[in-house]
C-alpha cells in the first residue's frame, strides 16, 4: 500500500508540469492538450480526497465537454500560432516577478503563519462523496441554486447562439421585410 | 489524508500560474485556459476541505462552480469567434477598441 503523500507528490509535480507546458507552449494545441491532464490529474486527486463523484464529473464536463469546445474553436478559427512579439517589453518581466511575490507571500501565510489546522481523520463515514450523498445535499438544501443554474445554463446557451450568429441573417430579415412591404 | 497545507500550497502553485498565464499571454484562448485552471485550484481546495471537515457542502459547491464555468466557456469562446469575424485576429494587444 503505497502512502498518501507519495501520490500527492507525484500528483503535484504532474499537475505543476501541465500547467506550466499549458503556459510555456508555442502551439494552442499543445496547451489545451497540458491543460485536459491537468484536469485529469486534479480528477485523481478528487478520488485522493474521498470525492467520487465530484471527481467523474471533472472528467466528463472539464476535460471533456469544456476542453473539446475548446480544442474545436482553436482548429475552427485556426489560430493555434500566434506572433509572440509583444507591444509591452517591461510588461512579462514585470508579470514574472509579481507571480513570484503572490507565491512566496501565499506559501508564507500559508506554511510559516500557520493558523491551527485540524487533523483530518483518516476514514470517512460511508457513502460520503458518493452520488447518492452528493443528490442528497443537491435537492435538499441546495435546490433554489440548482434551479438558478437551469436558467444560467438557458441563458448562456441563447448568448452564445446569438454572439455567433452571422450578421448576414440580420440582413436577409430586413430585406424580406422590404420585399413584404413593396408587395 | 495529506494535511490541508499541502493541498493549500497546490493551490496556490496553481493559482499562480493561471494568473501569470493571462498576464503574460496574448492569445485571447490562452488566458481563457489560464482563468480555467484558476477556478480548478479553487474546485481543488473546496474538495480538500469538504474532505477535512466531512461536511458535503464543499463538493457542492464544486458541482455549481463547474456549471458556471461550462457557461462562462461557452459565452466566452462566442465571443472570441465573433471577436474573430471582426477583426481576423484573437491577440488581445489588438482589441483596443470598444467599436468593432
């Protein structure tokens, strides 16, 4: 039986080593490719944490639904290269020392600061993150939101279709109304 | 478990890295992945402490956040295409102008 804190280091460093290839490629592609192993690994460490269902559903929606619209909107408008020159010179510099000042301050507060974190006991009841606990939770306390999220969900898929929409349709409409009016 | 510092400095090693991605990126899809690998450090740490305290809550909220963020997506890659049509470009040092 091998350790939890072996797999969480092994974890990590994938998880850091994607998301670094994610930032670092030249190629669109490459990145949304590091960032859906990222997904999956973030995914086992849910499983890690007791947290079955939460962890398939990372599965299904981010590395698959969300990463496949957009690896599709990459190869649809082709644009996977871009020109690297930058209108900014001091602006990366200056981006790079900023994200190391955040990370040693977040990693001090986080370490050396320390407040009293609690031991987290090593078994957990049964059933806890399983779909039927997750349903549970869901429908009980958490129905208002969840019925909020239906709308969400309706209005982003009427804001995509109409961001989309060609502009030509606009024009064919007016046409016809001319068309109906000369008649 | 691993003791929740450690997750806690995962996150922020991940954190940080999606927010040097939209600083130093300028390929407008770029820094939409950066912003979702933001939002799953934070998923990341809401599990962890759903775990810690063994309360379900936390693993609820992960489940909200994902659908916030599938819609987000969507709208926001809308964008991007019709960003495109107009200006046969996604650099974001180019889109400097309200009017398309």
């Amino acid at each position: 039986m091998i350790p939890d804190i072996v797999i969480f280091v092994i974890l990590s460093l994938i998880a850091i080593a994607t998301a670094l290839g994610m930032l670092m490629s030249k190629n669109a592609i490459y990145s949304a490719l590091n960032l859906i192993l990222n997904f999956c690994t973030v995914a086992v460490f849910y499983l890690l944490l007791d947290a079955a269902f939460i962890a398939l559903t990372q599965v299904t929606v981010y590395a698959g639904a969300i990463m496949v619209l957009f690896l599709f909107v990459i190869m649809l408008l082709g644009v996977e290269r871009l020109r690297t020159k930058s209108t900014l010179p001091w602006q990366q510099p200056l981006a790079f020392a900023l994200a190391v000042i955040l990370l040693v301050v977040a990693l001090y507060v986080i370490f050396i600061r320390t407040g009293i974190y609690i031991e987290a006991s090593e078994v957990v009841k049964e059933g806890f993150g399983s779909p039927e606990a997750v349903g549970t939770v869901l429908f009980n306390e958490y129905l208002l939101p969840f019925e909020v999220t239906s709308v969400l969900l309706l209005v982003a898929i009427v804001g995509a279709i109409l961001l989309t929409l060609r502009q030509i349709t606009g024009k064919k409409y007016i046409e016809m109304e001319k068309s109906d009016g000369s008649d | 478990m691993v003791p929740i510092e450690y997750y806690l400095g995962l996150s922020a090693v991940l954190f940080t890295l999606g927010a040097l991605g939209v600083l130093i990126r300028r390929n407008a899809i770029i820094i939409f992945m950066s912003i979702e690998l933001m939002l799953n450090s934070a998923n990341l740490l809401f599990v962890a402490f759903a775990r810690l305290y063994e309360s379900m809550s936390g693993q609820i909220f992960v489940f909200f956040v994902m659908a916030v963020a599938a819609a987000e997506v969507a709208v926001g890659l809308a964008l991007i295409v019709a960003i495109f049509r107009t200006k046969q470009s996604i650099d974001v040092d180019e889109i400097n102008m309200l009017k398309g």
